[in-house]
C-alpha cells in the first residue's frame, strides 16, 4: 500500500483587513485566489485545497463557542458499521451566529468564489444541507472510506460537485486520530492526511471518485468530539441523474471478514438512500431506527454479560 503523506499543500491567505467586514473574509481569500486556482486543480489524489484560518480568529471563536453539545436530543445519529457520528442539518435548529454563517456561505458572493476556485461553473448552494451541516464524533467515532452520493436526494437534477468541511477544534491532538485521509481513485493507498486543526478548511470536488473518510476510531478523551461544519454544492443539470449512494470501500489492509461486512452494510445504505428519495423520508427517521437498534444490541450485551 502507498505510504501516506501528510498534507504539505496548505495555504495561509495575508492577514485580515477591514475590507473583509462580514462572516467570511472575502477580500483576504479573493488575494490568494490566483495561487489557489492553480493549484486546486493539480493537487493529488483529486483536487482539493487545505485552507489555513480559513475564518478570521474572532468569527472562528464565536462559531467553536456556540457549537450544540452532543447531549442534545436535535442530533441525528449515524451509527452504523461504516460509521459512528452524530449530524446536525436543520438550519431552523442552529444557534443563531451558526446559523448567519452557513447562510453567508451559501450566499451568492461566497458560491461565486467557490465556482472561482475551482473552475465549476454555476455553482449552487444547497440550503436544505443535504447530509451537511454540523457533524461531530467523539471516542471511537469513525467514517470509513468512501466516497459521496452523487445526485441531492430531494432534487433529481441536482449533481453534487464540491464538499467545503470547517473544523472546530480548539486544542486537538493529532495523537487522537481524527485526521481526513484522501485516497487515490483504485483504493491502493492513503495519499494525504489533513489533522482537523481549529479553523482549518478542506475544499475538494466530488463529481469523479474522491475517496476520503477517517476511518480509524478516534482515540480522543471521554466528553471531546471532533467538530465541523460541512456544506455541499452542486449543479443543476438538465436531466434527472442516475444516484448513487455513499459508496464505502474497504482497505487494502482490511481482512475478509471487514471487507464483506463494509459491503453488505454499503447495500443497506443504498436501500435507505433510494426510499428517502422516493418516500420524502428525513435523516431523523433513519436516527430514530438506528438508536433503537443500538439500545436493543446494547441490551442483549448487557444481558450476556450478566
């Protein structure tokens, strides 16, 4: 398997300036856009960007200040054999500077620059937060490898094409895990490794297999969760597109038995994926089914170990 790298692409734009004036600091990142552009595209395994204070120290505070604890009763619980984290996508349910932040960057002048970086044309935001908004995973939290669902399951012409993800974690260890991993397209190896570091941002595109997850549990103390904020955009096309589900893959390292079980659970997801499609079905009926399958195994275990 290819030795992964850390990630050695990082960019720090200049120092904020009193131009920047709103939630995102456009006039400092509009300065690095050149440098960026050019190099988002050549960036390996697939283009991708790691962005360094990627807000301004004082929004960054605010926004790592009002993060919702994962006590509330609003997350959605994603734990299943491919992953273990809880999710946060209703914009009626943020508190309130979180939420003016998501709503700036799913404003035009910030998709704009988005479409910019990138080189995709006609860009769109997405404010229902398809599978985005707030994540975050505590001890033993994981995400397999994969990669996304291609079509919003709620717009049919709606292609996705780019993933912006926002950490929050203030004093993070890069001894506890956590890092996202980028994998080359066949599965062969780990190309690059981006820790979640307080105010980093990564930006990579989605419309071709981008690999990518932190598929080792976090080995962070009891009551800290790796925390970020994930927003997705898309294009609309003229025609329905043929979906496809979160596609999870298997390690070369992986044994059999892991490989089989990350498959069958993959073809569950997809079953989920296709009904909340065609049904209109919300992420908190899937939470509500997996909690209650969690308490029933959890009881069983308990019950054994009696």
């Amino acid at each position: 398997m290819t030795e992964a790298i850390a990630s050695s692409n990082a960019i720090v734009a200049g120092p904020g300036t009193v131009l920047d004036g709103g939630l995102f600091p456009y006039a400092r990142w509009q300065a690095a856009l050149p440098a960026l552009r050019h190099r988002y595209s050549r960036h390996l395994p697939f283009p991708h960007a790691h962005l360094v204070d990627f807000f301004n120290a004082d929004i960054a505070a605010r926004i790592a200040d009002e993060f919702p604890s994962s006590t509330s009763e609003e997350w959605v619980h994603w734990k299943h054999y491919n992953e273990n984290k809880l999710g946060l996508t209703k914009r009626a349910l943020f508190p309130p500077f979180i939420g003016k932040v998501v709503d700036e960057l799913n404003a035009a002048p910030f998709v704009s620059w988005l479409s910019e970086l990138t080189g995709i044309e006609g860009l769109v935001a997405d404010p229902s937060l398809d599978g985005g908004g707030l994540h975050q995973a505590g001890t033993s939290g994981f995400l397999n490898v994969h990669t996304d669902f291609t079509t919003h399951h709620h717009q049919p012409t709606w292609r996705r094409r780019v993933n912006l993800i926002v950490y929050l974690n203030r004093n993070w260890d890069e001894a506890w895990g956590g890092a996202i991993e980028l994998w080359d397209r066949d599965m062969r190896g780990c190309v690059v490794r981006i820790p979640p570091l307080f105010n980093h941002a990564v930006i990579f595109n989605t419309d071709q297999p981008s690999y990518h997850g932190f598929p080792e549990p976090l080995r962070c103390p009891s009551g800290v969760t790796r925390r970020s904020l994930a927003l997705y955009y898309y294009t609309i096309e003229k025609t329905a597109q043929t979906a496809r589900s979160t596609d999870y893959r298997p390690r070369p390292s992986d044994p059999f038995v892991t490989q089989a079980m990350i498959w069958t659970d993959k073809q569950l997801v997809h079953l989920y994926s296709r009904a909340k499609s065609r049904l209109g079905l919300s992420d908190d009926f899937a939470s509500a089914a997996l909690r209650m399958l969690h308490r029933v195994a959890r009881g069983r275990r308990d019950r054994d170990g009696a």
